[in-house]
C-alpha cells in the first residue's frame, strides 16, 4: 500500500512539472521587448522622443518617453509579434513603422531616425478691450506722437537719459519743473 502512494506521489509530481515547464515556455516566448534608440539628423540622441507601440493582433498601446540618451524599452506580454511603431519628438517629423518578430526571438531591436520638420502652426487671434476707467495707452485721434531716433538723440545737447528733456523737444510739448516734493514732468 505504501508502494502505491509512492508511485501515486511521483506520478503527480511528474504531472505538476509537465504542466508548468510549458507554461513557463509559453510565456517566454508571447513576450516582447521592443528597444531601440532615437537619433536626429546630426545621429545625436534624442531625448524626451515620444515612442508608443501598438499591437497589430490586440491592438493594445503601451508608450515610453526616451531617456538622455536616446534609448527606449517596451516590454508588450502577449503582443502578438507585429507591432505599429510611432514616435514623435518637438521639432522633428514624426517616424512609424511597422515591426515584427522573427522566429522566437524576444527582443525586437529598431533605432530611429528622425527628421526636421517645419511645423505649421494654427493661427492664434488675440483680442483685448480695454478696462473701463483706464486711459488708452496709444494716442486719441488729432493727438501727435512722435518716435525720436536714437543717432539723432545722441547728437542732442541734452541728457538721452532725461525723458522729461527730450518730450520737451517736441512741439506743443511745455516742460513743467519739478520742486523739493515732485519730479520734473511735461504738459
């Protein structure tokens, strides 16, 4: 009887390694590693690359940003082997492929290489009213500004420091001094 049990013992033993020695094969060889690096135009890393990897079987995305060197690692369980490839980078045309394993390997290695690009950008409107009670900061109309070169100001026999000086250049500008508790100012 103790023959028996013995035999039983080792038969389920032998069982229990039969099922998981392929389980553990099976998910080995299901798992994917893509890597690779990202370089530009001057083969200088790019770091901070967007890469995302979506299954072609699953359909399932996973992403990564690249490192300072360039460098990225996805690891996809269960991937299905056939990958979409996208990575993106500020300044740089954006790079897919697709990818897929050969035989039973695990690691798909693929470096990119990205290009320049001159983005176009959407047109931004900007607009503003001014604040109710605030004095505009241009001139009404029939008022008079003027812009003063800087060649001629330097030629001026007044300090180019002085603004109150200088708007008194100007015509219809009056020059008012200033006293022991205000400064100089124009009219």
């Amino acid at each position: 009887m103790k023959l028996k049990v013995v035999g039983v013992a080792g038969t389920l033993l032998i069982a229990l390694f039969a099922i998981t020695l392929p389980a553990g094969a099976q998910v080995g060889s299901t798992t994917d590693i893509l890597m690779g690096q990202v370089v530009g135009t001057d083969s200088q890393a790019v770091a901070n690359a967007r890469v995302e990897a979506t299954s072609l079987e699953t359909g399932i995305t996973r992403g990564k940003t690249t490192d300072a060197d360039g460098h990225y690692m996805i690891v996809f369980p269960d991937g299905g082997g056939s990958y979409r490839l996208s990575v993106r980078a500020v300044g740089l045309a954006p790079v897919t492929r697709t990818i897929s394993r050969q035989g039973d390997e695990d690691r798909i290695i693929t470096d990119i290489q990205m290009g320049r690009i001159a983005t176009q950008l959407a047109t931004v409107q900007v607009r503003a009213t001014p604040r109710r009670g605030e004095q505009p900061q241009r001139p009404e109309p029939g008022s008079t500004e003027r812009n003063l070169n800087p060649n001629l100001v330097n030629r001026l026999p007044v300090d180019a420091g002085d603004l109150t000086a200088l708007a008194a250049l100007a015509p219809g500008v009056i020059s008012v001094p200033g006293t022991d508790t205000t400064k100089a100012s124009f009219s």
